[in-house]
C-alpha cells in the first residue's frame, strides 16, 4: 500500500469552514464524517433522498483539496470492463499483425498485454493517478449486488487485480465518495468498508442559509418565508418531496419574477416548480390554501 | 470517567457497543475496530464531533439511527449531582466540585436563571413558556423543560416507573395543545394581518418549537432517571425499538410515521426479492421437444434434457380485515404492505369489516396514493352494521353470502385481526367452507401469542380451521409472513 500521506484537514472546522467559502454549507456530520474519511483513509457512503447535495459533496470536497473529480456513474449493467479496465483489443491486433515474422510467441505474448494496451476506467485512473484525486462512485444503489463485488477490492485495499499483469496499488490513497438513493440495501460487505453518511433534507435555519448563498439576490425575509414554505410542504404525505435543487429552483424563479413576498396565488401559481407529480400539486395546493 | 486513558477508552467504547447489539443493531467487529480507530482523530471534549464518529462507523442503516442516539444518550450521559432526585444528604467534596462546576457552566451558557424559577407560581411557568415557544428563546426553553420536569413529574428515587409515566405527568400540567392555541390567538391580537398561509407558517413553526419542548424534556427525564438508577440498568428499559421491531398495536403517534417511512423501501426490496425468486427460483417441467431436438447432436441420443423456463402461477389474493380501533394499525399496514407488492400477485382484493363487511379493492385500483386510499378506506367504507364494536361472526357470515362463490382454488385468503369477538357468535364454520374451497386460509393475529385465547379472544376456535396462525406483531413478522406467501 502507500505511503502514509500527509492529512488534508486538520479539524473539522477547517473542513466545514472551507465547504462554506465553497457555498456548500455542511453541518456537523457532513463536516465530521469527510474530516474522518481523510484521517482513517476510508471511503464514505453516502445515502440520502435525492436532491439533497450528495454528489455536490464530492464536487466540493474535491474543489476544496485542489484535487481532480473522477467520476464513476453507476447504471444496471456496469461491468469490470466499464468501471475498473479493458484490453485495447484493436490495438493489441494491429501490434500482432504489425510484425508477425520476427517475434517468438513468447514475446508477443508479454508484449500484449502490457501497460500500453491497457484501457484505464474511472477506477483504475483513480487509483493511479500521481495528482491528487477524488473519486465519486454515483448511485452506486443502481448496480446489481453481484456487480457490486467489483468495488469491493478497491474500497479496502485500494488496488485493483488484474490477472495479466498483477495487482496494482494504489499511488495515494484517494478521498472516495459513493452515493445511494437508498433504491435497495446494500450489501453488508460493501457498507462494512465505509463510513456511512445520511444526509436529509436540510434544517429550517440551514435551508435558509442555502438560499440566501445561492440565489444571488435574494433577501432574508424572502429566504425565510421560502425555506418555511418548503418545510410545509415537505411535512405533507408526497409522492416526491421537495428536493434542495429544487427549493433553489422556486427561488430563482421567484426571483426572476420579482416577488418580494410570497402570498397564496404566487405560491400555487409557482408550486409546479417545486412538485413533479400532478396529484402531489393538487395536495399540496389545497393544503396551503385551506387551513380552517 | 477519565476517558484519556486507552485503556479505559476501550473498555468503554466496547460497553458501548454491547449495548447497540443488545439493542438490535448489527455491528460487526471491524467497525468495532474502525470506531476505535475513529475516536482518536476526534477531540474528546466535543461531545457532538464524538457522537458521529462513533455514528459514522458503527450505525450504516439511517432507521437505526434514533436507536443509536438514545442508547449514544443514555450510556454516555452526564452524571452529575444536579441530576439528583432529591437533595443528596453525604456530600462528598467530589460533588461539591462537581456543583460548583456545573454552576459555571450554567451561569456561562444563560440559562442561570432556574434558581430564580424556583420560586414562581404554576401559571408564571406556563406564561413564561408561552413567552418563551413565541420567542424561540432556546436557552429559557432548556431551563423551563428543567424546571417543569423537577416540579411536575413528581420523580421519586428507586420508584420503578419508566420514563414515559413521568413524561405523562409533565406534559399534563404544562396543557401544551391548549398554549398553541394562545399562542395563535395572542398573535393575532398583536394586529399582524396574517394571511391564511402565514397564520399556517406560523402554527407550524410553534408546533416544532413545541416539539423541540417535549423533546428537551424527555432528554430530562432520561438524564434524571440515569442519574437515580445508573447507566446500565435504564438502558433496557428506555432503549428504543428498531422501526422494524415497533409493535403495530402500541406503536405512538411519532413510531408510526418511522414505520410509514420504513414501509416504503422495504416494500421495494421485498418485491424485488420475490421477482428473483420467481425467475430464478425453481426448474420448469421437461421440455420434450426442446430435449429431442437437442439430442441429434448426440446421435439422437437425449443426453441433455432440456427445462421449460418456469412459470409458477402467481396466488390470487383476498384480505379479510377487522379495522376496529384496536387493530386499526395493523390491518393499515398489511393493506399497505400487499398493495405496494401487488404485482406479485395476480389478483388482490380486499374487504374490511368491524361488525359489518365492506369490499375496498376499487380504493386502492383508482388512486396511485396509498394514504388516500387508506383515508377513503377509513371513511367511506361501510362497515358499521349495529354498535360499531367487531363481531367477527356477522362479518364472516355476510362475506360468505356475498363472495363465497368467488373463491376458487387459485385463491389464497387472508384473514386479519385479533378475533376479540365481543361474546358473538363465532361462526366459524365460515372459515371452515372457505379452507375447503380456497387453496390456503391464513390468520394473522397482532396480539403477543400468550394473549391468545384470553377474555373474548376465540382466535384458537377459528385457527382450528385454518392452514395457520402467525402473530404479527412488527413489520419484520409481516415481512417474513408475505415472502412465504408469494
């Protein structure tokens, strides 16, 4: 394995400092598990309804260390030749046919599958990148658990075995990241190697906090009165409920419209932006305006 | 608790994690290595950054998470003599220095004030609340939970209550449901025109930070009651079921929303399971032409037989349930349970009863809202025949009449409640025709087992009729009942 590397944080403070110069405000946990994560050199899970900043995380802990983002987006069907590596089988046919009279067997053979006919996947390049790098495993949920077994030898050991050419370890120990909507459980092999990191939807205080970094513009009491708004709605029984993204979405648009303080007709008028299924603006509309 | 010291840090952290196993959480030794580990990066003193170390590394399920914060609470608890129940007769210099810390401290955060609470009247308390749940004034708030819980609850040492007995007793005298209301009334005499949306931002807002009061007092409570009886012993007792192991029929208000929530992803794993089971499961019967034409690459020999890809017939299924107040819950999430998977099925229907019977499968056909459909279930279902108290035997003997003939031998049934039958007449040859003509007749009984049989329960007189009776207490019975039966 590497090196021992140097600590990227020292408190976490720092990290939650840093997040916040970045616009990504964290809280307690998301700033203790990430500070964490550096210090023990293990890969966090990251679970959470969507919407609520998982991938943005990374993003921004990668913007925060300088490093680079590699980003792995899982889907059903992902396999080792998708996510870790392949043989550049054209390449290594054209090597064979280029010189086919003078080489033993012998050589063609080791010569083939060497580093030069190798095809690095996000996994693989993260692991031998020689810059600093972040390694984002999205919707890792969406992958088969056989396919899962995959990311297991990197997770712990941070090396990836490739029988051709043996194993191959890690040159720094990257900071990971792996995001899940929580669409099945996984399994215990796969969480047993990770932190584990829920992040919800925000508080009110932190929600507000949110829109006034985000919406350039904005003023307090309008902030507030959104992140209120939202609050409501999410205590209703959704089909979808309102995600981060889309709580900036409605101001923005509230913006754009100028309105400086939302009243019952602009709240229905514009309720389509924060809700996706018809049945859920139906309930919710009749919610806010209905409160005898 | 000198927790600087490695040793004694590792002993208490492995405390610490017996308790989460006893509790139910799995934890497995490497994150028990891993929290170790973990601890060490963290500064001791700051009690949340502690907290979710050891969350981050030993709890990896969000539904176990309040399970954790309450057993985290009460085996990493204050102890200390303010906490005391009565005033401590041998004071050792030990807990002078202890007070006289706790004193600074208190006079360092503002919320010095409880010795002058001491003195007010009942109805200065509850105005000084008021004031306080209006204002958001957490610190006061903190004070007042503390002051209310010493007056109120009325704790006395070595007294085996639990901790919702006296969190009854507080919350009774403090009225909170009717300070809402002032609350809402004093904020409209102050003469800010509040619009109907505003007036419901404002009711919510008050309602959380009246939660945030319960809250803060039942952390008192458990503080107070670790503090009389230690650490150890109240852990059994206040440690807190998984949302899985919740019992239907004494869950609270707070309990059934984790359990709704939980609902839903375990409905989604569970259908997922029982599709790979149906695909992959068992072999069809043999393929006959498939195996002969095989064989001419033998020499028409059939060395390899060839399996018809399976095709199980999928159950049709009828849910018979006793809605009546007591099993209510439990009949909900059944419903809930076999509508959310009911692609596994090829036909539900569904008919709910107290001592009349009601068919409600269009409620859940019409609307994608399960909730709704639970709603319309619960209002406009007819299920009222005389007094509104469950008579089994009515019930069965109408669904008999009515859809007897439509139960055929594909049909598996389902029958819900905990048959306290009032004293009526059982009729239990109903359940009896309905075993010889269906394919399977099941019971389920949200009553512990030792409650069976007992009072007006006759669960046993129509058990006797069926293929079994499972109790069905928590969503980890209910699910293991449904995967046996698809």
């Amino acid at each position: 394995m590497a090196a021992e590397p140097s600590p990227r944080f020292d408190s976490v403070q720092q990290v939650r400092d840093g997040l916040r110069d970045l616009d990504y405000l964290a809280d307690d946990g998301i700033a203790g598990v990430a500070y964490l994560a550096d210090r023990l050199g293990k890969p966090v899970l990251v679970e959470g309804p969507a919407g609520t900043g998982k991938t943005q995380l990374a993003k921004s802990i990668a913007e925060l260390t300088g490093a680079r983002l590699v980003r792995l987006q899982c889907y059903e069907g992902l396999d080792e030749s998708k996510a870790l590596f392949e043989w550049n089988y054209k390449k290594q046919l054209l090597r064979i046919q280029a010189d086919r009279s003078s080489d033993s067997w012998a050589e063609v053979h080791d010569d083939i599958f060497s580093d030069e006919f190798l095809l690095t996947r996000p996994l693989l390049e993260a692991i031998t990148a020689d810059d600093p790098v972040v390694l984002l495993i999205d919707e890792v949920d969406r992958v088969e658990v056989e396919t899962e077994a995959l990311l297991l030898e990197i997770l712990s050991d941070y090396q990836v075995s490739i029988p051709e050419l043996g194993t191959i370890e890690a040159k720094q120990i990257p900071l990971v990241f792996l995001t899940s909507n929580n669409t099945r459980e996984l399994s215990e092999a796969l969480k047993r190697r990770c932190l584990y990191l829920h992040v919800d939807y925000p508080s009110l205080d932190r929600e507000r906090e949110i829109v006034l970094a985000k919406v350039p513009g904005v003023t307090e009491n309008l902030a507030e009165q959104i992140a209120r708004i939202v609050r409501s709605i999410r205590s209703l029984d959704l089909k979808k409920a309102p995600s981060v993204s889309e709580t900036l979405d409605w101001a923005r648009t509230l913006m754009l419209l100028n309105i400086e303080t939302i009243d019952e007709e602009t709240a229905k008028e514009t309720l389509h932006i924060l809700l996706k299924y018809q049945t859920d603006i139906a309930k919710a509309a009749k919610e806010l305006s209905v409160d005898e | 608790m000198s927790l600087t010291e490695p040793r004694s840090m590792l002993d208490l952290l492995n405390g610490f994690v017996t308790q989460l196993r006893e509790a139910g959480l799995p934890v497995s030794l490497t994150e028990n290595l891993d929290a170790m580990e973990a601890v060490q990066h963290i500064p001791l003193e700051d009690r949340e950054a502690f907290k979710y170390a050891l969350g981050a590394t030993l709890v990896k399920n969000q539904a176990h998470w309040r399970s954790f914060e309450t057993v985290f609470e009460v085996y990493f608890s204050l102890r200390g003599p303010e906490y005391a129940l009565t005033e401590a007769t041998g004071d050792s210099d030990l807990d002078e220095l202890w007070r006289e810390m706790q004193d600074q401290s208190q006079a360092g955060d503002g919320s010095g004030g409880a010795g002058s609470l001491d003195a007010l009247t009942p109805e200065e308390i509850a105005h000084l609340l008021m004031q306080a749940l209006m204002n958001g004034d957490q610190a006061l708030m903190r004070a007042l939970a503390k002051q209310s819980v010493q007056r109120f609850a009325g704790m006395e040492p070595g007294r085996p209550v639990g901790g919702t007995y006296y969190l009854y007793r507080t919350l009774r005298n403090l009225d909170l449901d009717g300070m809402l209301e002032k609350m809402m009334q004093a904020m409209a005499e102050r003469g800010e025109s509040a619009s109907g949306l505003e007036q419901r931002l404002e009711r919510e807002e008050y309602e959380h930070r009246i939660g945030e009061f319960k809250a803060e007092v039942e952390a008192e409570i458990r503080r107070r009651l670790v503090a009389d009886r230690g650490a150890e012993a109240m852990a059994k007792t206040l440690r807190k079921p998984l949302p899985e192991d919740v019992e239907f029929m004494h869950a609270s208000r707070e309990e059934m929303q984790s359990l709704r929530k939980a609902l839903q992803p375990l409905t989604r794993k569970l259908a997922a399971r029982l599709a790979r089971k149906r695909r992959h499961g068992r072999r069809g019967p043999l393929d006959f032409r498939n195996t002969v034409r095989h064989s001419l690459s033998y020499g028409g020999v059939p060395a390899e037989p060839k399996f018809k890809y399976p095709r199980p017939a999928k159950p049709e299924l009828m849910v018979v349930a006793d809605i009546s107040g007591s099993v209510a819950a439990f009949a909900r999430f059944t419903l809930m349970l076999v509508y959310a998977i009911s692609n596994q099925f090829s036909k539900v229907r569904s008919f709910v009863f107290i001592d009349g019977i009601d068919e409600v499968t269009d409620y859940f056909k019409s609307t994608e809202d399960i909730a709704e459909a639970i709603h319309r279930v619960n209002t406009e279902a007819d299920v009222v025949w005389v007094d509104g108290h469950s008579d089994y035997g009515h019930a069965f003997e109408v669904f008999w009449d009515r859809h007897g003939r439509e139960i055929g031998p594909k049909t598996t049934v389902l029958l819900l409640g905990d048959a306290r039958n009032n004293y009526h007449a059982s009729q239990s040859w109903v359940v009896k025709e309905i075993r010889a003509k269906a394919r399977h007749v099941y019971w389920l009984n949200p009553e512990p087992r030792s409650y069976w049989n007992t009072g007006d329960s006759i669960v046993g007189e129509y058990g006797a009729h069926t293929d079994g009776i499972f109790e069905c207490r928590n969503l980890r019975q209910l699910e293991s009942f449904v995967e046996k039966l698809a």
